[in-house]
C-alpha cells in the first residue's frame, strides 16, 4: 500500500470510508478482474481522491475475495477492500441498513424490520470498517465517512485515538420521534458524534439531527450555529447539498451526437410532448404513484392522449431484498394495466425501461424530454432533477416533489404533492402548458443555480471545513476551480466557520 509524507507542500492525507467503492473485484474464468463501480457516491467522491492523496477503504461488492488492489492497478489513488462474509453482507447490509435504516429515514415505518442478529452483524462490520481505515492514519490524516451504512464508524475511529474526523449522511435524516422507533437510536446517534464535522443535504435535515441530539441524548446543541456538545467537543453540523457536474452535462446537452440521439427518441415515441422519469427502482421514488397520477391525468385531460407520454427508466437495485422484487412486479403490472387501458395503434403511453444508462445515453433523454418528473415520496436530495436542468440549460420544465431534498435548491420548479394524484394531473398540466418565455425563465435560473453550487462546491465546501482553507484550496484547484471561486470558497465559508 502506497504512503505519502507529510510535508509543508504536500495536501494533507485523506482517507475516505464508504460501503462501496470505485472499483469492484471479480473472478472471471480464474483471472481477477477490477472493474469501475457505478454509482453517485463513486462519482461525486472520485475528484477528491484523483486531487489529494487517498486511500479509499471500502467494501468491493462481492463476499470475500481480494484485500486490495495498488494505485497502478485501479487509479491515481489506492484503494482498499473491506472483506465481507455472505454472512455479513446479508445482515449487516441487506438486514440492518436497508431493511432498518432505510425504510425508517424514508418514513417507511411499515417496512422496517428491527432484528437483534442484524443489529449485531452492523456493528461488527462497522468496527472492520473503522479499523482497516485506522490503519492508515497519520498525524496528517483526514478521515470522510459516508452514508448510513457506516453510521458508527466515527465513534470507533474516535476510540481507537483518531481525530479529524468527517461525516456525510447522503439520505434524509428523520425527527425524534421516528427516528426514536429504533431500538438502537441512541447507539447511531453516539456513532455519528465521533465526527468533528457531520453533513447533510439540507437544513431540515440538519435540523432534525438536532433535535434527536437535544430530545434522545439530552445534550446541550446550539441551533443558531449549528453545534452539538459532546464529551467536551463542539461537533459541527452542516447542511451542504451535493452538487453534480455541471458542466460536463451542460456540454453533453449541446453535442451533435447528444442532439441526433435525441431526435432518434423522440420519433420512436411519437409524441408531441415526451414527459420523462428516471429513478432507481425503490418505493421511495414515487414509481407507482406517478404511473397512476398520469394514468387519472390521461383519464381528465382526454386531449393528452396521443399527445404526451412518459418515459420512466428504472435502475435495477438491491434486488435481494423481497419488497424490491414486489415492486418491480407492481410496476410492471402497473404499466401494462395503463398501456392497456389507454394505448392506441400509434400511441404509447409509458415506455418502461428497467436498467440503468450511462451517462451520454441519459443526457440525450435529458434532451429529448419537454418536462422531466422527479417526484419521490421521500427523498435524500435527488440528482437527476440537477442532471435535468444542467443538460436543458435554457428550455424544459422540472416537475419536482415537495419530498426531495434539492426542492430547497430548486425553488423554481413546479412543486407537487405526489401523494395527490389529481392535483399531481393539474400541476402536470399547468407545466406543460407553461408560456415558453416562463419556462425559459424559471430553466436560467435553475441552471445557473445549479452551476454555482456544483461537485467541485460541495466537495471544496466540505474538506474546508474538515481541514481548514489551505487543504480546501489544494483540493478546489486540482479539480479546476478557477482562483476567483476558491477565494469565494474560503472567504465565506470560513467565515461562518470561525463565527461557529
């Protein structure tokens, strides 16, 4: 495993701890074969590790196998492998995170299920996690934590005698009183408070951690300033919003090739307005209930028949679980029902598409569609409604639930409630009927804002925070920050940092 010595010049060590990593590690006919994982952690942390000297600790997506691989053999960066038995993966992933921790931050309290064993297997996991990444530390380390698979990693970190130490939950965090069902809430929230710096996407999040810090821990929290006390530290909590890359998505949407493609879907739907979905398959996404809300929109509004139809892409994920695999027959028996019910010889009305896309295949359906549908029940943040407005730019409307994070962000979308299937079809309405100077407007707007508050952003906002100006700037201008947003970037930022 390659190491870097600290110097005045060299950037300051980081060490990133996620349940996935860049890179998977497969057998194939005998011959180890690494392979680039696809995701939105990998792709929003990928800058930060080709920009500062990095090991990524992580597990590599399959039980057992390989212990690591060398910077040579994967990237710039190293990467190293957590081993998981099967055991543990179907306990501590597929049991306690997405069968505890993520129905109940969804507000799924129906799907949860608390089980001791699962619980255990968590907490054992999390302490591998936390030692294989120890392991690397140095007086010079930054340690960043990711997501709710690895809630208690900070607090083992803090045990074994490492410090500087951040955090970034990438899902909603919920209030006290439903995060309070947890048998185990207090022993997450300790977990968390082993970082010196805890993220999240937006304020109501930060908010509710607060709260379940004060109401489940009894502990002295600063709202103003947005800091836990906590075994004589002063924990900061932040929301900052991930940010994607704007710009490559804005140049994708202006590529000949991009544009041709486009066309290409739009004559194979055949419509005059092509309405678009793009979602992993989770009941958290809102998949079924927007198949119904437009099926009561084509049953109200007989004039769209013919003229508008959907195309909803779903991203196949954790199909171990028994409630995917339902919902994957609810969906599918939702659009054949629809088709069915409305379609015609020359008409479709939602084309269903289950399996992901790249990225230069989404930008031209991005650019195909007139009006983009991100309406989750609940939702972290959601990216594709970013992705959207990045590659449209000028042009195109974003239908946006009021349960997803980036609604905080995007103000100027047309908010709905998609529990409220017929005022879902008379917002749907209304957007598509949108004078083409308003929705012009509103898309500027939006563009800009997300251009503004990219990845490059994000990740600069938070490493300053975690590491102090001079390691934010080594990191903001090896990712091509220009002099001027690095000086926006410390100024400010630091700022509200000193005065916390």
């Amino acid at each position: 495993m390659k190491e870097w010595a600290a110097s005045r010049w060299m950037p300051r060590k980081l060490i990133l701890v996620s349940n996935r990593g860049p890179y998977t590690v497969k057998n194939v006919n005998g011959r180890r074969q690494v392979e680039r994982a696809v995701g939105g952690l990998v792709t929003a942390l990928e800058p930060a590790a080709r920009s500062l000297p990095t090991v990524w600790v992580a597990w590599a997506g399959s039980p057992c196998g390989e212990t690591s691989c060398s910077p040579d053999e994967v990237s710039e960066f190293a990467w190293e492998q957590v081993t998981l038995t099967q055991e543990e993966v179907d306990k501590y992933y597929g049991g306690f995170a997405n069968q505890a921790l993520w129905p109940l931050c969804h507000y799924f309290i129906d799907k949860c299920r608390f089980d001791r064993s699962h619980w255990d297997a968590y907490t054992w996991v999390n302490k591998k996690f936390a030692l294989q990444a120890f392991r690397h530390t140095t007086g010079n380390s930054l340690i960043w934590v990711h997501d709710y698979q690895l809630a208690l990693v900070p607090h083992y970190l803090r045990s074994y005698g490492a410090a500087n130490i951040g955090f970034f939950w990438h899902i909603p965090f919920p209030p006290p009183d439903v995060l309070g069902i947890l048998p185990w809430c207090r022993e997450v929230l300790r977990g968390l408070l082993g970082s010196d710096v805890i993220g999240f996407h937006v304020q109501q999040y930060v908010d509710n951690f607060l709260r379940c810090a004060e109401t489940l821990l009894n502990l002295n929290v600063d709202y103003d300033r947005g800091v836990v006390q906590y075994h004589g530290r002063s924990i900061r909590v932040v929301a900052l919003p991930v940010g994607i890359d704007a710009s490559t998505y804005a140049a994708l949407g202006k590529r000949s090739d991009t544009l041709e493609a486009a066309a290409a879907i739009r004559q194979k739907v055949g419509t005059g307005m092509v309405a678009l979905a793009v979602d992993r398959l989770d009941y958290s996404k809102g998949i079924l209930e927007r198949i119904e809300a437009l099926a009561r929109f084509w049953a109200r509004y007989e004039s769209y028949r013919g003229r508008l139809s959907l195309i909803q892409i779903a991203a196949p994920t954790r199909s171990a679980v028994p409630a995917y695999r339902d919902l994957r027959r609810q969906v599918e028996e939702a659009v054949g029902r629809i088709n069915g019910l409305f379609g015609r010889e020359d008409w479709v009305p939602v084309y269903y598409y289950y399996r992901s896309f790249p990225q230069h295949e989404l930008a031209a359906y991005y650019t195909a569609a007139d009006a983009a549908l991100v309406t989750p029940l609940r939702d972290g943040l959601n990216l594709v409604a970013k992705e959207y407005v990045a590659t449209r730019q000028n042009d195109g409307v974003l239908v946006l639930s009021r349960f997803a994070g980036v609604v905080e962000e995007l103000r100027e979308a047309v908010v709905v409630n998609p529990y409220d299937a017929d005022g879902f079809g008379t917002k749907l309405k209304a957007a598509l009927e949108m004078p083409a100077a308003e929705r012009r407007r509103r898309m500027q707007i939006l563009a800009e804002r997300v251009k503004q508050r990219d990845l490059e952003w994000w990740l600069g906002s938070f490493i300053t925070l975690l590491a102090g100006k001079e390691t934010g700037e080594v990191l903001v201008k090896r990712i091509g920050k220009s002099k001027r947003a690095v000086a926006k970037l410390s100024g400010e930022l630091l700022e509200e940092a000193a005065r916390a």
